[in-house]
C-alpha cells in the first residue's frame, strides 16, 4: 500500500494508474475507519482497478462549537485497516497541504443544504462541497463512494457534481448498522454506556415511522410528529430535527407520495447522531 501525504505525490500515483488505463475508485473519509467505510471500500474496490481512501478530518465544516479537536485520529490503526483491505493509496494530508493559505474560494450547493443539518450546522456543507472539490481536483477518480448514512450529504454532492459538470460518478452506499441498529458512526466511540443503550431509538423511531406509511399514514405533518414524540422518549436525547421530506429535493410535502426520506437528529450529552431512512410510498 501507498501512502501520501503531499498533493504531488497523489497527483504522480494517480496519473501513472490513468497511464495503464486503470480505472480509480475515491473513498474521502475523516478516519477513525468502521464497518461502513470499509463497506465504502470494498464497493469502490469491486467497481475499481485501484482505490484511493483520503483520511482528512477537515476542519471547515466544523463549526466553532463542535468537536474538531476532539475527533478521534487512530491513524496507525486506520493504516493498517487500509493495508489489511488492500487499499492501493492512502492520502492523508496534514490540514495546511488542502488549505495552504487564507481561501477566497468556496464551493456552495444552494437549497439542498438548507434543511436538517444545514440548519443546524451553517457552514457545514460549504465545508465538505469545497473539500470534496478539492479531492475529487486532486486525485481526478472515476467515481467516488459516499454513505446513504449522510443522506443529505450524498445528495448535495451528487447535485454539485451534476451542476459543476465533473467528470466523475458519485456511488452512494447503504448504511451499516451494529446488530442493534444503530448506524455506525466515528462519533459512537464517544458515547456512555447509558447513552450508548438509547442511541438505537433513532433507528426504532425512523422504522416506526416507516410502518406508518406503510399502514396508511399519509399526512406528513402527522408523521413528523409521531417521529419527534418517539424520539423524545429516550430520556438523554435532545430532538435536533425529526423531519419527513421529498427525497429527491428535501422539500416538506403535506402529503406522502413518491419517495420519502425520513431523517432525524438527536443530541446526547457526548455526541449529535443523525440517520435516515428512504421509504417508497404504494400508490
Ligand atoms: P466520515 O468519515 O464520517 O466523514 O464518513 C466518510 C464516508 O463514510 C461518508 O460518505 C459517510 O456517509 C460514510 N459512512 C459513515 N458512516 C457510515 C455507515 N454507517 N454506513 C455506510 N457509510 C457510512
């Protein structure tokens, strides 16, 4: 396995697989890797002749609030998960290599970003557009891999790269989740024990929501509210957003129809979860 820490070197790696008419697979990720990146691997590694996973915890889209410093950085253990799988390139570049000076340049998705975390997280997805553009400039890949997990994020990513015309495919997996399911997180190593036992009713209260539909329910309000009561019964969590919308354009519908994201945040005392689910409404 490869690793890179400068832009040059990724750059010389990347041109020289194109060279041999090799086909690259892109997996961006902040570390602390799990079963859902490496589920992110293994799908770019079955698509790919070779397979670049870049590990940078990018500091733009954390907020000045939120847990930067404390972001978990296990990087020899991420290394050698990387090696395990057969990774052909790991890039990971200290912050000042992808942001060498004071940037005048952002890349900004519009009203996608707006709902759910671009609500609560303003500047976040400014963060992770203007980063991935950066990556995606870098290592020029065929396709890169992003998780159902961050729903909204796959789908502001998929947008900007049909809006800015790059030439590449964006593949979104499916969320892996522990046998209780809760969607794996980098973030679920800072739980408590207690914390840890309530955080699956995110997962139970978005299935319960699903059944809804699925029973008949179909007064999106209605749904909402039902999620946001669910949610409210694990006594540590704090509902950030229960939310019901059309999942192509994330806009609020008054009536079910078509396909639905069911999405939802809460926050325990050491960490923010999000998760979703996308439901297909019968006719
Ligand atoms: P992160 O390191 O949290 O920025 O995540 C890197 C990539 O892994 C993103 O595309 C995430 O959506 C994806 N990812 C994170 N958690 C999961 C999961 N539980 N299942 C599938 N993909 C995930």
């Amino acid at each position: 396995m490869h690793t890179a820490e400068s832009i040059e070197e990724v750059r010389r790696f990347a041109a020289a697989a194109r060279q041999r008419g090799q086909s690259i697979g892109l997996v961006p990720t902040m570390g602390a890797l799990h079963a859902g990146h490496l589920s992110l691997i293994a799908a770019a590694q079955s698509a790919c002749d070779v397979v670049v996973v870049s590990i940078f915890v990018n500091p733009t889209q954390f907020g000045p609030q939120e847990d930067l410093k404390a972001y978990p950085r296990p990087k020899e253990d991420d290394l050698g998960r990387c090696r395990e799988l057969g990774v052909d390139l790991v890039f990971h570049p200290p912050v000042p290599e992808i942001y060498a000076s004071r940037s005048l340049t952002w890349v900004t998705v519009d009203e996608l970003t707006e709902p759910l975390c671009g609500q609560r997280r303003p500047g976040h997805f400014r963060g992770v557009t203007t980063v991935c553009t950066k990556l995606f400039n870098i290592v020029q890949p065929d396709k890169a891999f992003f998780g159902q997990k961050d729903a909204q994020q796959s789908l502001v990513i998929r947008r900007m790269v049909a809006d800015l015309n790059m030439p590449l495919e964006i593949v979104v997996c499916p969320t892996q989740r522990e046998t209780d399911g809760l969607a794996l997180s980098s973030r679920n190593a800072y739980l408590s024990p207690e914390e840890r036992q309530q955080a699956p009713i995110l997962y139970e209260s978005l299935q319960a929501c699903r059944d809804r539909i699925r029973a008949g329910e179909r007064d999106c309000r209605v749904l909402e509210g039902r999620l946001y009561a669910d949610l409210e019964r694990a006594s540590l969590a704090r509902v950030d957003y229960a939310a019901v919308l059309d999942a192509e354009n994330l806009r609020p519908m008054a009536w079910a129809c078509g396909q639905l994201l069911l999405a939802a945040a809460v926050c325990l005392d050491s960490a923010r979860l999000i998760d979703n689910i996308v439901v297909d409404v019968p006719d």
